[in-house]
C-alpha cells in the first residue's frame, strides 16, 4: 500500500513491532515489580568484613518490608522503571526490525543468519542503553534505597552529577549481548516451530497458510532464551547492581552505623574486587536464581503479550495510516 502511505516515510512495520513490545514490557514490568525489587535489593547486598549478610535469601526482603510496614516501599521507583521499560523496549524493538528489514533489503537475502542477527541485536541494544540509562540508573537507586526513604526520579538525578547518572554504562553496553543472545534463540526456535507447524498442517490438510505461535509456546521459548543469557552474563548484571545501588550511609542510617559496611563500589573492578575479596567465586552468582526467577517470567510475559497483541497494534496502525492518508488528500483538495 504504498500509494496510501500518510506517514510521510515513516516504517510503519517497525513501528507496530515497536508498539507491542513496549506494552509488553510495560504490562510484565508493573506486574513482576515487587519480585524485581526483592531481587534488586539482594543482588546489592555485599557480605560485611564480619562475614554477615543483611538478606540471607530473597524472602528475607519481603518479610523485611512486611516488618517495617511497608509492603508499598516494594513499589518504589515503579513510576520510573515503568518509563524506562517503555521507551527502552520501544526503541530496541524498533531498532531491531529496523535494522533487520534495512539488512535484508541491502543484502538481498530472504532471511537472516545468526551471526548478523547477532549484531543487529546488538546494534538496537547500543542505542537503547545510551538513551535509558539514567532512568535505569535512578529505577535501581529507587529500588536498593531503604524501605519507605525512596526520593522520586528528579530528586535521586539531582542527588549526583549528570555522569553519575550514566553509572554503570559501560557494564550496560557489555550486557546488550543479553538481548542479543535472547531474541536469537527466541527467533531461531520461532521459526523452527512455525516451520513445522505450518509443514504439519500442508500434510494433514492441505493448509499452507503461516500460523501464530500460541501463548504457551511464545510464554516456553521466551522461557528458554532467557534463561541462557541470563547464566551467561549473570556476573556482570549483578556488578551492575552494585553501581548503581543506593548509598547505604544516606538511605539506611541504622544499617551505616554498623562495623563492616562500605559504601558500594562505583566501577566494574571495584564491584568484581569485592565480591571476589568479601564472598569468592559464589559472589559473582549470589542471586542467580532471582535473576533468573524475575527475567524468565518477565521476558516471557512480554513476548507472549508482544505476540498476542502484535496484530491488533497493527490494524490500529493501519487504520491510522488510512486516516492520515484520507486527510491529507482532503487537504490538497481544498487547497486546490
């Protein structure tokens, strides 16, 4: 339809991708957010000289906040990380259809091999960190404060410089290798599975019409990619947390008075050389688990919802698109 093309070269596949993804996000983000604040938190949490930790496991933050009275404190920062959860996964998603489509009309292939789906990927990650990161940055500062001390985005920004508002962006750069590792197994077994479902509906009854994955299937291989690039890069994504965690001596007064406790480390050395000095090898992987816990379910709920509304975003699009191209025809009529 490109005769009916109303917005003016916009892409407008990229943009429905773009679109569901980030209501994807948006939804999973709001629903697991009291899981991500218990894992954040812990992650954060670095054994003192004594050899005692303040959370033993996960539960242990939650039953804190239910202590304290304060079960709302586990939606601290849900404002912030719900903004950074959109605009984060609307442009990668965009990006990454983007540059996939830009990719196979350069190159003339019909479809596209791991290794560049690997660097598009990465090439959407890039973008996107650059763009979020002090959001993300305030979303975890919000997050590891104390229970019911939580400031709101512009105050936690203004607490530090605009640099310090980029901590951690070099560990963030070195983790787009995650969602690039996770949509290439995503997409890679999509395809296979549509592949044989599509081959196994032309044998029994003669349909060779494309089929949509169900949500249980898009739910399982969200699952399944995230797990393994969550393993992967776990030691990184918890040295990030450390940087970018609250300073326990402004957030938690009861907690800096006791012997032990430091401020957190500031650079990937600093964090590795603690965890490597205070906890060992089981440091770089304390939290695994959560991690692995709140990122599984909270990809497979995006893609399952991306998936589940990707059509309907596109006819709201196409319809928009057959507005705007409606008005601006009556426009040159009336000027003529």
């Amino acid at each position: 339809m490109e005769g009916e093309d109303g917005g003016g070269g916009v892409d407008w596949d990229s943009l429905a991708e773009a679109a569901s993804g980030a209501v994807g996000a948006l939804v999973s983000t709001t629903v697991l957010y009291p899981l991500d604040t218990c894992k954040t938190k812990f992650q954060a949490d670095v054994q003192t000289d004594q050899g005692a930790h303040k959370y033993r496991n996960l539960s242990d933050v939650f039953w804190e906040a239910i202590k304290k009275k304060q079960f709302l404190s586990l939606y601290q920062g849900l404002k912030t990380k719900n903004i950074q959860s959109f605009i984060s996964q609307f442009v990668y998603f965009y990006g990454y259809s983007y540059f996939k489509r830009l990719y196979l009309e350069k190159s003339g292939a019909k479809s596209i091999g791991t290794k560049a789906n690997l660097l598009i990927a990465a090439a959407a990650g890039a973008c996107t960190v650059v763009v979020t990161q002090p959001l993300d940055t305030a979303s975890s500062r919000m997050q590891t404060s104390a229970f019911g001390k939580s400031k709101g985005l512009r105050a936690t920004l203004a607490e530090g410089t605009w640099l310090e508002a980029f901590d951690g962006l070099g560990i963030s750069l070195m983790l787009t290798c995650n969602p690039s590792i996770q949509y290439t197994v995503f997409d890679q077994l999509k395809q296979k599975l549509i592949l044989r479902q599509t081959r196994r509906n032309a044998e029994s009854a003669g349909d060779s019409s494309p089929v949509a994955l169900s949500a249980f299937s898009a739910f399982l291989l969200g699952a399944i990619s995230k797990s393994v690039a969550t393993i992967l890069t776990y030691p990184l994504i918890r040295c990030k947390v450390m940087i970018q965690a609250a300073d326990p001596d402004e957030d938690d007064e009861d907690e800096s008075e006791k012997p032990g406790n430091s401020r957190p480390p500031k650079t990937m050395l600093g964090a590795m050389h603690a965890m490597w000095n205070k906890e060992g090898i089981p440091g770089f992987f304390k939290g695994l688990h959560a991690q692995i816990l709140k990122t599984v379910l909270s990809s497979a709920l995006l893609l399952m919802i991306k998936e589940k509304i990707s059509k309907f975003t596109w006819i709201s699009l196409l319809a928009l698109r057959r507005y705007l191209f409606v008005s601006r025809k009556r426009i040159k009529t009336l000027s003529i």
